[in-house]
C-alpha cells in the first residue's frame, strides 16, 4: 500500500483535478445510458464497447494525419449510424422484453465488437496525441494536461446541447413524451419503433464524443469496455434516471473514488475498487430501502 | 415409466464410465463436457428454479479454482515461494501427497464458497431483477481484478498448479483421473438436482420466481430460500472449479478462474440453450453447446469470439425458451401437460 498521498498533501489536489475532469466525461457516457434506460428500458452492456469504439475512429482519423480532436465531429456522426444499425438489428427485438434479455443480448454485442475491433485496430494499447501540451500549477507541483481541460469542456457543450435539444426539438418532445408513456404516445401518433431508433443512435453518438475524447486524454484498448459501462450504470442508478445535475455530480464523485483508489490502493486495484464500488452501491441501496419493506426496480 | 427410467440412467452411467475407453483421444473434451455440465445444472437452480439470473457464479468458480491449488501446494510447500517461482518446479509432489492434496482441496473448495454465498446473500439476494444480474456481473469482475492484485496467489502473472505425479508413467492416467473426477461430480450433481426436482424445495423456489411478495405474504421464509438455492449452485461450482484447475495446470485470474467472459457467460448460455427451469434442458444444452463449440472452434480459428457473441444474440433474442421450451410447446402431452381445447382456441384467436 503506497500512501504517498498522505505524506505528500499536494497529490490530493492533483488527484482531485483530474478525478472531476475525469468524472465529467463519465457523466456524458451515463447520460446517454440514463435516456435509453428512461425511454427503452433497456440496459445496454455494449455501452462501453460503443466508447471504444468511438474512440477508435478519432484514432484512425490521427493516424491519417488529421488533428484527433476533430473526431468529436466525425465520431458521433459515424456513431450514430451505428447506433441506428444496431437497434435495427437486434435491440428492436428486446426492446418490450425482460430486462435480463437485454442484458444479455447487449452483452454478446459487446463481445462481437470487442472482438471485432482486435481485429481491426490490434490488441496494442493506443492513443491518439492531441499535442495541448500540460498547464502547471502551484509552483509546477501540480500538472494539468490541456487535453483533459479540452475533454471535460465538450463534454459540457454536448451535454447542455443536448438538453437544449431534448426540450426544444420536435424529436426531443416525442422522445420525452414516448419515455412517459409510450402506448399513449403511440396513440398520440408519434412514431415510437422511429423514436426508440433515434435515442439508441443518439445514446452511441454521445458514446462516440467520449469516446473520441478517451482516445486523447487516455487510453484506448479494445478490452476495456466494460469498466466504462459499469461506471455510467453507476452513476446512472446514484443520480436517478433524468436528472443531469445529479448525473453530472456523481459523475465527478466517480472520478474522484477512482482516483483516490489508484493513489491509496495501487494502480492495479483501480479497476477493482469501481466494480467493487458498483457492488457496494447496489447493497447500501437494498438495505436502505428494505427498511421500507421496498426493494430497487 | 420407472422402468423406463432406470434403464435410462443405468445406460447412461454405462456410457459414461466406458467413454473414455471408447473415445480415448477426448478424455480432455469429455472433462470438460462434464463440468459444463454441472455448471449450467446448478446456474439452473437459481437462475431457472429461482429467477434470479447470476452472472456472478464465476466467482464460486473461480475461488474453488484457487483454493485446490493453493491447499495442494500449501499443504506441503511454501505457498509463497511456489508461486514466485512461476512454474519452475522447485519443489515436486510425490504421488501420495499430490492425491491427498487435491483431495483435501477439492473439500476446501466445496465448502469455502458454500460459506461465502451463505454469507454475501443476505446482502446481494435483496436485490432483484436485472439489478442482481449487474451486481453479481460486478462481484465476478471484480473478483478477478483483486485476484489478479494479490501477490501470494501469483498475481498478474498466473499460479502454476502441481504437475501430475511422474511416478505414475501411464500416459492415460491423468486424463482418465480427472474424467472419472468430474464425472463422479457430475452424477452427485445430477442427483441432487433431480432430489430437489422431487422436493418441496423446489416449488418454494418456483414460487420465488413467479411472485416473490406473494411467496412472501403466504408465509415462505423467502430469504431463507434463496439464500440456501444459492449456497448449492456455490458448492458444485466450486467443485468443478477445482477439477478445472488441475485439468488446465495453469490459473490466471482474468482469463482461467475468474473468466466471466467466457465460463460466466458460457452457464448462462448453456442452461438457456436447453430450457431454463428444467431438469433435462441444461444437460442437453451444455451438451449441444460444446459440441457446437468444439466443432466450429478449430474451423473459424479467430473469430470463435465473434460466433459466439452472434450465438449469445440468436440464442437469446430468438429461442428465450430453449430446446426444451419449444418441445414443451410443441408436444404439451409429453410433458404432462394437459390443454384444454377451448382455452388454446381462445387463445389462438386473442394472438
């Protein structure tokens, strides 16, 4: 156990910086997990692997030379079509089914796309250099990459746009209204099989901006999905489904457990200590609602 | 019908104490047939019987895998220095030791994780649905993750398990050990499910799935119940974990013990393949599935992952009921099943 931390105050800040840097892009991913899980009712453990591969094509773009930071452009646009092709696939299938069939089918798509991006992309841990350089604070004791700053910024700007959005827009108003009720919306002749289409393909198009920024402020690998489905489900059932403060806020938490867990408990039970947190959560929420005689649904 | 049955399972019992006499060159493939088996047999009982869907058996698994082997090393070794040496044989088992170490293992590797889902169920049955499936998703990751952290088990670099005695030169007798193994696990497996099959145990845990507050409200001790349905699935898996540790010879905690990706998700399949909630369905299924596996595997050598994941999605999203669901569908009479005419055309007419 290295607990530098604690003889070195300085790091606290450090971790904390890049733990709510960190954590604002986490939201951006549970956003989107938070409205397919309102309006579809599905749990897609794909998620992650749409991160991925998000991140995948802003990394193809910098190997073509172009700057990587163009891919928060040209991935969700890319990821979208994606997302649409997927639900016409398989997820319009599973969509009125039970939960548990969701769970799984996303899961075997989650490992035709890892797979299929080691096929493509290789097994090498990759990234995609920004070239920001780093802002040094405190007397240089505490380092600050722009390209984190860069991240958490269009991670802001996609998510108020998206609210933007969702509250203005003639598709915005029939996803909420399909969210709430989606016989009665049906009713109400919105097109709910075209509605459910385009929130998957906007879910993997918010997947692809952080994934586009995953692949420049950290690193990419097409096996690490996973860890980042758990985080956004975790924020997701933390926050609540619709509530982006809330989102945005334990978002920032996240970040900062991580980080903290890498600093106290060693890098290499990082990725531990999140599914351990996962657990955890879903254990002090059982408890605390079977007080209630309730239970999470 | 009881006839009928013994000669069933005495034929089987036949078949498999010759088969590996008959198909000697498979005695590996066989050994695994029976693991899978007993894996999708006791996932059934919670997941099929109980309604509550674990992706999280890999940890009983997994844990029973570490457990045989450290027990068998550390019974008569330094654990810590066997594992640092990485596989290099510093020390060696005589065949006295090797037998008895793995026999006190696969005991401790029973037990433990009987314990273990004793004492974490009070805690994780609570939760329902799909939020039990993420969070033993969750506990089997994070499972392997923490494994792959602890240095006296071989961390990240793996834990080599003792090598088959040399003493015993017949080529044959490791496969056959370990085949007759996880074949005696098997039918103990089979039995006990099929006792539960016959038992009221088994309509308490219907009756949990079906509607546990109703359970609830007619006086069924729900927790108590599933607490114990999951504390059998534990025990075998624990089982055949240990079989699987000494077959393989070599553990990694991502990719061996606690394989959620594969083995965890592999339990899931099978049983659902076969027909949830039946006692035949998880054979067959673990059946069909390894052969297809072994088939198919050599043909599309690197994209096994992708036809696996299409089969996760096919299988799920167009057969939810399983092979046995769809037989029970086609021929109810043959499953005792008696349908009232008028009632089918009502609901004919109602689809």
């Amino acid at each position: 156990m290295d607990l530098l931390i604690f003889q070195a105050p300085i790091l606290m800040v450090q971790a904390s910086l890049d733990g709510i840097l960190l954590g604002i892009l986490f939201a951006l991913i549970a956003y989107g997990m938070a409205l397919q899980w309102g309006v579809m009712n599905i749990i897609n453990i794909a998620q992650g692997d749409l991160v991925i591969l998000g991140g995948y094509i802003a990394y193809t773009m910098y190997l073509a030379g172009i700057h990587p930071a163009w891919g928060v452009i040209v991935s969700p646009i890319i990821m979208y079509f994606v997302g649409w092709a997927l639900y016409k696939l398989v997820i319009n299938k599973v969509v009125d089914r039970d939960l548990f069939i969701s769970i799984l089918a996303t899961f075997g798509i989650a490992i035709v796309f890892q797979q299929l991006m080691n096929f493509v992309f290789g097994a090498d841990v990759v990234v995609a250099q920004s070239e920001y350089g780093t802002t040094m604070l405190f007397d240089n004791s505490v380092t600050l990459p722009n390209s984190k700053i860069f991240a958490a910024f269009i991670s802001v700007i996609y998510a108020i746009g998206l609210v933007i959005y969702m509250r203005r827009s003639r598709l915005g108003r029939a996803i909420r209204a399909t969210a709430q009720n989606a016989r009665a919306a049906k009713i109400l002749g919105v097109d709910t099989e075209k509605v459910y289409a385009a929130t998957f393909g906007i879910n993997a198009a918010l997947c692809g901006v952080a994934g586009a920024l995953i692949s420049i402020t950290l690193t990419l690998h097409p096996y690490v999905g996973l860890p980042y489905t758990v985080r956004s489900f975790m924020i997701v059932i933390v926050a609540g489904l619709g509530n982006l403060p809330a989102v945005a806020l334990s978002g920032m938490g996240l970040g900062l457990f991580e980080e903290f867990a890498d600093y106290i408990l060693g890098t290499e039970f990082r990725i531990g200590a999140v599914f351990m947190l996962l657990v955890f959560i879903l254990v002090y929420r059982r408890f605390k609602l079977s007080k209630k005689r309730e239970y999470l649904k | 019908m009881k006839q009928k049955d013994l000669i069933l399972y005495s034929g089987l019992i036949i078949l498999g104490l010759a088969a590996p006499f008959l198909f000697s060159a498979f005695k590996v493939q066989l050994t695994y047939l029976c693991v899978l088996i007993v894996l999708a047999m006791t996932w059934n009982l919670q997941g099929g019987e109980m309604g509550y869907n674990s992706f999280g058996n890999i940890l009983f698994y997994g844990l029973g895998m570490y457990l045989t082997a450290s027990v068998q090393v550390g019974m008569f070794f330094p654990l810590a220095e066997w594992t640092e040496s990485g596989g290099e044989k510093t020390f060696v088992h005589t065949t006295a030791q090797y037998f008895q170490g793995i026999g006190v293992g696969l005991l401790v590797a029973a037990i433990v994780p009987t314990i273990v889902a004793g004492a974490i169920g009070y805690a994780i049955l609570g939760l329902r649905g799909h939020y039990f499936a993420i969070c033993t998703l969750g506990l089997g990751i994070a499972a392997g993750e923490i494994a792959g952290g602890i240095e006296i088990i071989g961390a990240g670099q793996g834990f080599t398990t003792p090598p088959f005695p040399a003493e015993i030169v017949d080529p044959e007798a490791r496969g056959q050990f370990f085949y007759f193994l996880s074949f005696l696990v098997l039918v103990l497996a089979f039995m006990f499910v099929k006792y539960i099959y016959g038992s009221r145990f088994r309509l308490i845990l219907n009756a949990i799935r079906d509607n546990e507050d109703k359970a609830e409200a007619m006086g069924i001790q729900t927790m108590k119940y599933k607490i114990v349905g999951w504390m059998c699935s534990a025990f075998f898996c624990g089982l055949a974990g240990g079989i699987m540790g000494g077959l393989i010879g070599y553990i990694d905690s991502t990719d061996v013990a606690f394989d959620g990706r594969e083995m965890g998700v592999f339990m899931v399949l099978m049983a659902i393949l076969g027909g949830k909630g039946t006692l035949w369905g998880p054979v067959i299924g673990a059946t069909l599935f390894h052969f297809f596996k072994e088939g198919l595997w050599t043909f599309i050598l690197g994209w096994q992952y992708v036809a696996l994941g299409v089969l996760i999605v096919v299988i799920v999203v167009y057969f939810p009921e399983g092979l046995m669901g769809w037989l029970r569908e086609k021929y109810p009479d043959r499953f005792g099943e008696v349908i009232d005419e008028k009632d089918r055309k009502a609901q004919v007419e109602i689809k």
